[in-house]
C-alpha cells in the first residue's frame, strides 16, 4: 500500500447549475501487483450523486485505474469531498485489509446571479461630477479645454472648431472625476426573515447581492464592496451550533474581475447565523466608506433600529437604497419611514422581482 496513490482530478469552483466531471485516480507505483484494490469516496449529497463512490481494482506494478463521476452543481455552498478510502489484501482473504486515506478536498459553488438589464442606485457622487486631482475617469460631457493632438488620442476627442481656429490638430480635455463607491450589506441572520419559507428568501438574499454585485462591477464598471456577518461554511464539519461564532466578512470596494470573483467566493461561503444586530453591524462597517458612497441594503426586516442607523447614514452623506426580501407585503409605515429620509425602498419576494429594481 506504501506504493499505491490517490489523486482527485476535477475543477474545484463551479458556478450554480454547472456540472463538474470527477476523475479518480488509483495508480500503483510499486513493483508488485495489487490483486485487488478497493477504493471509495464520499461526496455530499447535495451535489447530487450517491453519498458514496466506490470501484474495485486490479493493478499491475505501474497501473493505474479510474474512478469517473459528475457532480451536479445545483446549490451554493463550500462542499468537503472524501476522503478517499482503498483497501486491499491478499487474493485468498487471510490477512486483515490495509486500508489507505487521502485527504479531503474543498469544492466551492457560487451562488445563482440573476441578469439585471439595469441598475438605478440612489448615489451623491455619480461618476462625473466630483473633480479628482488624479483623472481616475473622465466626463465626456464636460470640457475644460483644450490641448494639441497627441499619438493614440480618439478621433472622437477632436475640437474641430479649435482646430479650424488654430490651424492645427486640438482635441477636448475633460474634467477628471472619480467612480462611485458601492458597498453592499448583507443581513444573514435568520431571525430577521419570515418564517415561512426562511430558508428559501436567504438564498434569495444572497442571490440579490450577488446579481447587484455583477452587474455593477462588470457592465457599470464600479468598484463595489461587502460586508455581512454569517457562520463560515468552510470551518469544520465538526464545529457544533454551540461552538460556532459570527464571522465578519468584509470586502472593501474595489474594480474589477478579480472583485467579483472575491465577493461570490465570499457569498459561496457564508451560511446564516443568529449574531448581534445588523444595525450595529452595519454602523461598525459604514464607518470604512469615503464620503458619498452608496450603501445597497439587503435584509428580511426594516425594523425601527434599522432605520435609526439609516437615518444616521443619511446626515453623514451616504446614499441609501433598501431591499427588503420577504414574501408579503412591507408595512405602510416602513414606506413612509424610507420616505422621510429618500430612501428607495425594494420589495424581493422572488427572483423576478429583481426587474423592478431597474
């Protein structure tokens, strides 16, 4: 068994609904043969595949054999796979079985983004309209002069009245201005969604940060960030409910591909936990923001402290825009609540409403 090796080969981040193909590999680099070769492995069942996957070999000296599964990717989540158990002995079944273990493996699956066509976010510092010293991005439609024709400048760019003017190649020098921060605060604490269907409206949570994060960082091109609390879904199977503390993710805003792929790995991970107050939490992390950032909440429950610290965000400059996931209907009063301090409220009870956020 000092010869034999187990090695999984598979795509180990999936996003929701792929199929990921599974090949084991027992190779035996010993010079004598092994006459029989059970090898086993254990899958969640959540990937949908049977709970174990077994196969029997025989391998000469320098043989491999192959074990071949699909695990069908339908729920987000961080998956522990194995680990891979072989045992052989010897032809006729006198002596005990050695058995021979690997090591677990880590699968992660991202979480459901939903297509958004457009995304109208309250925000007090849209993109061209705060001059920057350093011209991160410009606004076309501001010109604050003009300069002589550079190699590589756009055709666009040129002044043709300038240019007639003066006689040579002018083209428009535009007002610097920075991007729009965005910072996304994500409630995971079961108690403030409806118990009816809890389960089902915090996977739509998490479906509705995801999609505002995808479709602001890939089609607006904005640097957005996340805060939430929750249990890490990475941490050990055998951490207990008892044992187990709030962990505190924190994104800050940045552009980017690389920014997605973070914020879904994060949202992959996360499981929802019983933790202190999301508006403390959410007080604790908008203290990180620049000035004029905008603030996308996304929770089961706009309760009185919520607003309270809602109300407090607004004095410091910070746009505000609530979505609340829940099955019924928000109460009259949580909408005047969000009109008194120009709060756009959203309702999400299912994954189609997400087109009215546009």
């Amino acid at each position: 068994m000092r010869g034999l090796r187990l090695t999984r080969h598979f795509v180990n981040r999936a996003f929701n609904g792929d199929e990921v193909e599974m090949l084991v590999q027992a190779h035996n680099t010993g010079r004598l043969p092994l006459t029989w070769v059970h090898v086993q492995d254990s899958v969640p069942v959540d990937l949908g595949v049977p709970k174990r996957q077994a196969r029997v070999f025989s391998l000469n000296a320098q043989e491999s054999g192959a074990l071949t599964y699909t695990l069908h990717c339908r729920k987000r989540g961080v998956y522990r796979l194995g680990p891979l158990v072989a045992r052989t002995g010897d032809l006729f079944g006198l002596l005990e079985p050695q058995p021979f273990e690997s090591q677990a493996e880590l699968m992660i699956v991202y979480p459901r983004v939903a297509p958004l066509t457009k995304l109208g976010l309250p925000t007090r510092s849209p993109l061209a309209a705060l001059p920057e010293r350093t011209p991160l991005f410009e606004d076309t439609a501001r010109v604050i002069g003009v300069r002589a024709y550079a190699p590589g400048d756009s055709l666009r760019r040129i002044h043709w009245t300038a240019t007639a003017s003066a006689g040579q190649l002018l083209v428009k020098n535009y007002q610097p201005a920075i991007a729009r921060e965005t910072l996304i605060a994500l409630d995971l604490n079961p108690e403030n969604y409806e118990l009816r269907g809890r389960h089902d409206l915090i996977e739509l949570a998490i479906t509705v940060a995801a999609s505002i994060a995808n479709y602001t960082l890939g089609h607006e091109r904005q640097p957005v960030g996340l805060a939430v609390q929750a249990r890490d879904g990475a941490t050990p199977d055998n951490a207990t409910p008892e044992t187990t503390t709030a962990t505190s993710f924190y994104l800050p805003p940045r552009a980017g591909r690389a920014q997605l792929m973070a914020i879904l790995e994060t949202l992959a991970r996360v499981q929802p936990l019983a933790s202190r107050p999301f508006a403390e939490f959410l007080r604790q992390y908008s203290l990180h923001l620049p000035w004029g950032a905008t603030l996308v909440i996304v929770t089961g429950q706009a309760d009185v402290l919520l607003f309270k610290v809602l109300a407090q965000l607004r004095q410091a400059g910070f746009p505000v825009a609530l979505m609340v996931v829940q099955s019924s209907l928000l109460s009259r009063q949580t909408y005047q609540r969000a009109a008194v301090l120009h709060i756009p409220v959203y309702v999400v009870g299912r994954e189609r409403d997400l087109e009215s956020v546009a």
